[in-house]
C-alpha cells in the first residue's frame, strides 16, 4: 500500500517536473548562447546533461514502476551507457565541437526513448539501434569533413546519386497513400532522409562555385527535378522542404532578399496547381479545414490527434496515464500529439523552443564558416530541420495540413534518425573545422593576400551582409515557431473545451472509470444534476428537477446531451490535489469530478416551464448584455431520471413528437413576422432618410403575379415605417424586400447568423436564408415577411434580438459560468465575449423604437398596460399544409430603457402570435 501510494506521488509530481526540466534546458540553452566564452559552455553543458540524465531516468523509472517489467530496466541502462559513452568520446575526440548543439540532440533523443517505450517496447529497443548507430558514425563524419577537401567540387555527382534515389522510391510500392521507402527483404530504407543531406551540399556546391544568374537558374532546375520526382511520389512533406530549403540558400548565397520573396509566391502558385492536378493533396487539404465531417474515415488521425493534445492541457495526463495509442500510428508523424497528451503543451513549448535553439546553433555555426560551401551546408542543413520541425508539429496540430514528415530525433524511424544524427555531426564538423579557418587566414595574412586571391571563391566576405543573412533566416523562423506556439496556446485555451466532448473522443470512457461525475448547479448554486452512490458503490445520476431542465441539462445516462454533453470533459476531470489524487490511485475508490455552474436561473425555467403547459414548442431567455443564457425550454419533454426504463419508448416516436429533440436549439421554423426586424434593418441602412417612409396598405399587394395578403386582409392605410412594423402589415414589407439589396440583405442575415454554426458547444441547427440579388420577385416578397424558405431556430432569434437590445452588439451565447472543485476552487471561468457587431448603434435604436411601438400600439397589445416596458415583434409563422395552424413567435426584452431580459417564444400550431405567443412571454 505505502509503495502504491509513493508511485502515484511521483507519478503525479513528475507532470510539472517533466515540464519544468524541459524549460530549465532551454532557458540554459538561451543563456549559454549569449556567453562567448566556450570554458563557460562547458561547464553549463554538464547541467544540461544532469537535466537530459534526470528527465532520461525520471520516465523510465514512472514505466517501471507501471507494469514492474525488467526489460524497462535494462533498457534504460544500456540507453544510459551510450549516452555516457557517446558524450564523453564525442568531446574526447572534437573538444571544439559545439557542446550546446549535443546535448540539444541527446535531450531530444531521450525523450524520443521515453514516449517510444510507452507506445511501443519494441520499436523502442529497434529506434535505440539506430541511434547507437549513428552514433558511432558520427565519429567518423567531423574527421572527414575535416580531412577531405573535395566535397565542395562533387555538385554532379550529388545531383545523380540524389536524383537516382528518388527515381527508385517512385517506382516502389505505395505505403499509406504515398512511396517513400525501398524495401529489400525485412529491411525498409527511406532514401529520401539520405536525399535532403545529398541535395543541401548538391546546392551548396553549385553556388560555392558560382552566384551567377546562369548558374542560379541551372541549380533551379535542378533542384525543381528533385521536387518533381517527390510530388509524383506523393511525398508532400519532403517536397516542401526541398522547395523550401533551396529558396533560402539561394537567399544566402546571393544576398538578394527578393528571392525569398518570389520563391514564396512560385511555391504559392506551384501548389495552387499541384491542388487541381493531385487528389491526394485534395484530400489533405479538406481534412485540415474540416476533419469533423470526416471524422469516421479520412479525419480519424488528425481528429484523434487534437482530442490527444487537448486531453494533455497544459501539465498533460502523467506518464502512462493517457491514451495515445488511440491514435493510429503514434510514433510517427504524431508523436507531438503523444507528448503533449502524457507531458503536457507547457512541457510541448519547451521541446519546440529547445528546436528553435538547434536552428540557432546551427545558423551560429554557419556564420563562423568563411567557407561557402560549408557555410552554405550549414544554413541547408539548419533549414532542413527546422522546416521538418514546423511541417510535423504544425501538421499534428491542425495549424498546416498533414504532410506525412517526422520529429527529427524523436519520432520513430530508422532512416530519419539516422539522417538526423548525420546532419548534426556534419554541421559540428564544420563547427570544428572554424580552426582550420583561422589557421588559413592567418597564413593569408603572412603572404601578404596570395592565398586569399588563389581561394576567392573558397573564402567568403567578412562584412556584415553575411550574419544578417542569417538573421533574416532566423528571424523568418522564429516568426513560425512563435506561431506553432500561439496557435498551439489558443487551441488549449479555446479549441480544446470544445472539441473534448465530442462524441468520437472515447478517452472520456476512460475517465469514468476512475471519476464520478461531478454536479451541475444552476447560478445560484442549486443542484441540477449530481452522481448518487449506492451501499454497494454503484452509481445513478439524479436530476433533482425531472422535466423542467430536460433538454438543457441534458442527460449522461444513454448518450450525452444538453449541458450534460457540452461540460462532459469537465465533469469528469477533478481538481483535487496530489495527495487525494495519488490516494485515489492505490484505495481504487474514484475521485469527484469537478461542478460545472451554469448560467441558469432556477426561477426563470419554472416559469417559462409552465408558462408552455402543454403546448409543443420553445422558448429562449437571455440576458442580452452579456448573452447568458437564463433560460431553455423544449416541449414535448422527458424525464431523465426515467432514461433507463423509458428509452426505446421515447426513441419509438416518431419525429414531430419527439421528445428527445431540442426545439430551442435544434427546431427549424419559418421565422414570420419576426423576421421584419432584419426587413427593418436593411431597409434602414439602405434609406437614411427611412422616417420619410410613407405606404398605402390596402389590405394585400399584387407584384408580377406574386399576391401578398396582410393578415385577415386587413387594409392598414397610410403607414409610416414604424406603424407599418407595428401593425405587421405584410404588404409594406414585401415591397421593402423588392427595395432593397437582395445581395447585401443576404450578407447582413450571415451576419446574424444564418447559413453557419451557432457559436455554443450544443446540439444546434443552422438558421437558413437563401434569397440573394437574382432571386425570383415572389421569393424575395414571401422572404422579406419571414416565409418562403427562411427558417430560424428559437435560439438564434433569441440572439437577433438580444443584438437589437444590445446596441448593435452580439454576445457570445453561453451556458457555463464557471467549473470549480469539490473544495470550490475555480478550475476555469467564463466571462461575457463580444462576438461581434453586425449593425450600428443606430440601427438598432430605430428598430429597437419601431419594437417598443408594437407593443404600445400594434399586434403586442398584451403588454400595453404592463407596469414595465416591453419592445417585441410578435409573429405567424404559416407552414405548407393549410389543414393545420400556424406557429405562433413572439420575441422582445425589456425593460426597454435598459434591456436586462430578452425572450424568444414559439408555439407549434399557436396559429397568432396577436393571441398565443405573446401571452406565454407575458407570464414569463
């Protein structure tokens, strides 16, 4: 028990050591940069390496400490021997090299050895054979940089070997939608890793000769022939990073900045045209703006991806303690999203800045080459790598669409570990090769220039054009990664909450398990929902309410709905401490989830409750300053305490009387006359002069054969503007829909919300508006009085309304005020969000006038003589089928000098809202 108990402690603590470790190694690193002097790199290279040792031990030990398996252990002992063995003969032999820039690659080695061994014993033990592999061959690399000479006068034979490698890949068999492998027997080489080290020195040597235009625009082709091979081949990410690569040491060979730039946009058009010419790159484009719609197939890895990074949050879910593994294929082109699933995105920025700081090192190392070729390998080289950084990172989060490319160091792979340790024992070679550099300046220096002038393509100027091309390149890539980290801070801030409750992320199964469900508590903090436990430790869920929150509470008994479904996440994760956490691991007794507050207002839902008695319909209350939603109601209702025994009853009725359904979110209505509010507003943004407005209601209008009737043929007479609101004449306003512009009419009804997601993590409908500047004359008349196609949920006029109230500003909806503990500590708070602002402030005061006279003149005669002044729109709503009523809308707020309430109301079959509607709001 005692022992159960210390592993959950660690287990727990490590979450916030492993991030703090990974931090510290960067800020070391960032440090040690600015310091010129290699005696104090050394000596903080040897707290780098406790670092590396500390985060190396610390993993392994939570692995073993799981399942109890040896094999970890020895595991670990012969990975911590070679990291031993390799940093101490690496230093003994080149006591020059770039200390920094090993103890980068070993740290992100190590915790390429840890998350391996998590996902997979054996493709650990396989990717660590590699690694002691290139390890020993990176012995050899510095020496023959050093000692060969004639690496910068082999640019043909480069450009065959390359182009031969990629020849035979494209005429191998496809893995995965793309050919990126030779395989010869039970071994599998990707010569493409190989490829990207031979093309940099191909180009290096090309412009190491020559920077003339003739030689610029051979070394294109070539290079061009290079990424046409590997878009044949389907090999999107290794296109792109040679594409990129040759741009920016084209950049630094020639100084000339305009080259990024035309580069930049030859790449724009090139994949414009690869997007029309390439089904794959189709695909890989619509899975990254919507994988959610192809979530069963195609959008499975990246939808698994991003439910694994929101999981992790910032401090992740401890070692071993997540499921990584429902991502297919984890440790390749996802192994980002395994690390920040179990280590958590705060520990993710380190590891990226700590890829950042490698491109530093190795640019630094560039500038110190005053050899073009070597300098030129160098910036290749760092290029390489950081490009592949952004590609596979920006690519597991969404921010870029997949391109197929591995974490250098970490990811699983033979040849692209191989080729990762061969990039950075070159570009220390090249580090150490700087002392040959002084040696030959300073034999210049004795015979008076003679060298220098016989070596004047070898040795490259010393004026400051060289390092500020390597800050260009730098400071173009420290812009990409600071996006990779904004973009990676605002998908946990905002993305994740979101997408965690979504049906397909079964790690909330997982949860269950060990967390009971916390409580849902209406504003002023009475329970809604909570998890009852029995004598014999089974749990039920309770709603102490039955049918008054049904729909907006939701339920977790069979299936997740309401509140129950958008909170899921939340519900399930607890903010106790270490202590209770580690105690709850070893006595299997689970934890209590978090209490999510909404904004609910207990008194308001009983009233709008029995305010609908028994008719089919729903109703909207919220607070149009802030867009708190106060109220919901759907009727036909459910009770959910009942799901057990109730659930195939309730699914055997048929669709119009369900009661499953969601009216206020999810029902479709022809919005009637409500709708004249927006008529309202496009007329008046249109005529400034609109209180000039003047129309002969004679009871119905006759446009082309398109006969508007008003209701009960009512002929209204001479109408202003505003008496022709308030008395809902339908004449009027079909002659406004022809008035206005049908194309700008369309563009303010998105602005509202038409046609698009209601911006509220629920169950809802799209409101739709088709009517546009070319449509019919009969379409736009029927569509300006709120028929023909329209069709509005209860929630979204709710929001049109509360837009109106507000001055023109639209508030973000929103159910959940805050999440807190079981010790009412607040785990997350949501404020009031402006989401955006669709008309004017004074738009809004004119139809908020015209609103206030329907209910002291026209049809909202209920609130005439009301001790508080009420602005609305009342509304009938006719469907096809004349047999039956009409639906009965009505929708206003008040007080009308400072609105603080807004409601949103529709009967089915309430034939007027002159009579039905308007009465059920009244009582509310």
């Amino acid at each position: 028990m005692k022992e159960d108990f210390m592993n959950s402690i660690i287990t727990e603590m490590a979450r916030y050591l492993f991030a703090m470790l990974m931090i510290f190694m960067y800020m070391q690193q960032y440090g040690e940069l600015r310091q010129k002097k290699d005696t104090t790199r050394n000596a903080a290279g040897i707290v780098q390496n406790m670092m590396m040792f500390s985060f190396h031990f610390l993993g392994y030990l939570i692995l073993y400490m799981k399942d109890g398996d040896v094999n970890y252990a020895i595991l670990y002992a012969a990975q911590l021997v070679f990291f031993i063995v390799f940093l101490l003969m690496f230093t003994m032999l080149y006591p020059n090299a770039s200390r920094l820039l090993l103890n980068n690659m070993c740290m992100l080695i190590a915790v390429g050895f840890v998350i391996l061994a998590r996902l997979s014993f054996e493709k650990c033990l396989r990717q660590f054979i590699f690694v002691a592999a290139g390890g020993l061959l990176s012995f050899f690399i510095p020496w023959m940089i050093k000692k060969v000479r004639s690496f910068r006068n082999l640019s043909f034979l480069y450009f065959i070997v390359g182009i031969a490698l990629l020849a035979a890949v494209l005429i191998s068999d496809e893995v995965f939608g793309a050919k990126l492998a030779i395989t010869v027997g039970s071994v599998s080489i990707q010569p493409t890793e190989f490829v990207k080290i031979i093309y940099v020195m191909f180009v290096a040597a090309m412009f190491n000769a020559s920077d003339s235009f003739k030689r610029i625009v051979v070394t294109s082709l070539a290079a061009a022939l290079h990424v046409v091979i590997l878009v044949a081949s389907k090999d999107l990410g290794a296109a792109l990073i040679f594409f990129v690569v040759y741009v920016f040491m084209l950049y630094d060979a020639t100084r000339k900045w305009y080259y990024i730039l035309v580069g930049m946009l030859a790449g724009a058009g090139a994949s414009v045209i690869a997007y029309k010419l390439f089904a794959h790159i189709r695909v890989r484009v619509l899975i990254w703006l919507d994988p959610w719609t192809y979530i069963e197939d195609r959008g499975y890895q990246i939808a698994q991806s991003l439910f694994s990074i929101g999981t992790g949050s910032w401090f992740g879910t401890g070692l071993n303690q997540g499921s990584p593994n429902m991502i297919p294929v984890p440790e390749k082109d996802f192994i980002f999203s395994a690390i920040c699933e179990e280590f958590g995105i705060v520990f993710a920025i380190g590891l990226i800045l700590l890829c950042l700081t490698n491109l530093m090192l190795m640019l630094n190392i560039a500038s110190m080459c005053r050899t073009q070729f070597y300098r030129l390998t160098a910036v290749g080289i760092g290029v390489t790598y950081a490009f592949q950084v952004f590609l596979t990172i920006g690519g597991g989060i969404k921010l870029i669409p997949l391109t197929g490319v591995t974490l250098p160091f970490v990811s699983y792979g033979g040849s692209s570990m191989l080729a990762s340790i061969i990039m950075v024992a070159i570009v220390n070679g090249m580090y150490v090769m700087r002392e040959s550099d002084v040696v030959v300046r300073k034999a210049d220096a004795k015979n008076g220039g003679k060298v220098r002038r016989k070596r004047r393509r070898v040795d490259i100027s010393t004026d400051r054009s060289s390092d500020a091309a390597t800050v260009v390149i730098l400071s173009v890539f420290a812009a990409i990664f600071a996006l990779l980290i904004g973009y990676l801070v605002y998908f946990n801030v905002k993305t994740a909450p979101q997408i965690l409750n979504n049906s397909y992320n079964t790690r909330n199964n997982a949860r269950e398990e060990k967390v009971s469900r916390g409580s849902i508590m209406a504003s002023n903090g009475s329970i809604l929902a909570y998890t009852e436990v029995d004598e014999t430790g089974s749990e039920s869920r309770v709603y102490p309410y039955g049918r008054v929150f049904s729909h907006v509470v939701g339920m977790s008994t069979r299936g997740k709905s309401g509140i129950e479904g958008m909170g899921n996440a939340d519900l399930l994760d607890s903010g106790s401490n270490i202590v209770n956490k580690a105690y709850s691991e070893i006595s299997g007794k689970k934890l209590v989830g978090n209490n999510v507050v909404t904004t609910l207002d207990v008194q308001l839902q009983k009233a709008a409750y029995l305010a609908m008695e028994n008719n089919k319909g729903a109703i909207v209350v919220m607070e149009p300053s802030t867009g708190r939603i106060l109220a919901m109601v759907s009727k036909p209702d459910y009770n959910p305490n009942d799901a057990i025994d109730q659930w195939e009853t309730w699914l055997s009725y048929s669709s119009n009387d369900s009661v499953l359904f969601n009216r206020a979110t999810q029902g479709l209505y022809p919005p009637g006359s409500t709708f004249k509010m927006l008529t309202a507003l496009q007329y008046v943004r249109e005529n400034p002069d609109y209180e000039s407005y003047r129309y002969s209601c004679k009871g119905s209008t006759d446009v082309m054969g398109s006969v508007i009737h008003c209701y009960n043929s009512t002929a209204h007479g001479y109408e202003t503007l505003s008496t022709a609101f308030a008395n809902s004449c339908n004449s009027a306003f079909s002659n406004m829909g022809l008035d206005v512009d049908g194309d700008a009419f369309n563009s303010l009804c998105n602005d509202f919300l038409f046609n698009q997601d209601i911006p509220l993590s629920i169950e809802t409908s799209r409101s739709s508006f088709t009517m546009k500047g070319n449509s019919s004359v009969g379409e736009k008349m029927q569509t300006a009085i709120g028929q023909g196609k329209t069709q509005v949920t209860p929630l979204n006029n709710a929001i049109i309304t509360s837009t109106i109230a507000n001055d023109g500003v639209m508030m973000k909806p929103y159910l959940i005020e805050k999440v807190v503990s079981q010790d009412n500590k607040v785990i997350k708070e949501y404020e009031p969000e402006q989401y955006s602002t669709p008309i004017t402030e004074p738009e809004a005061q004119a139809v908020k006038g015209f609103m206030r006279e329907v209910c002291t003149k026209g049809t909202g005669r209920s609130f005439r003589n009301t001790s508080y002044e009420v602005a609305g729109k009342t509304g009938t709503a006719q469907y096809d089928d004349v047999s039956e009523d009409s639906h009965s809308w009505f929708v206003g707020f008040a007080p009308y000098d400072s609105p603080e309430i807004v409601i949103s109301v529709v009967l089915e079959g309430g034939y007027s809202g002159y009579d039905s509607a308007q009465e059920v709001a009244k009582s509310i």
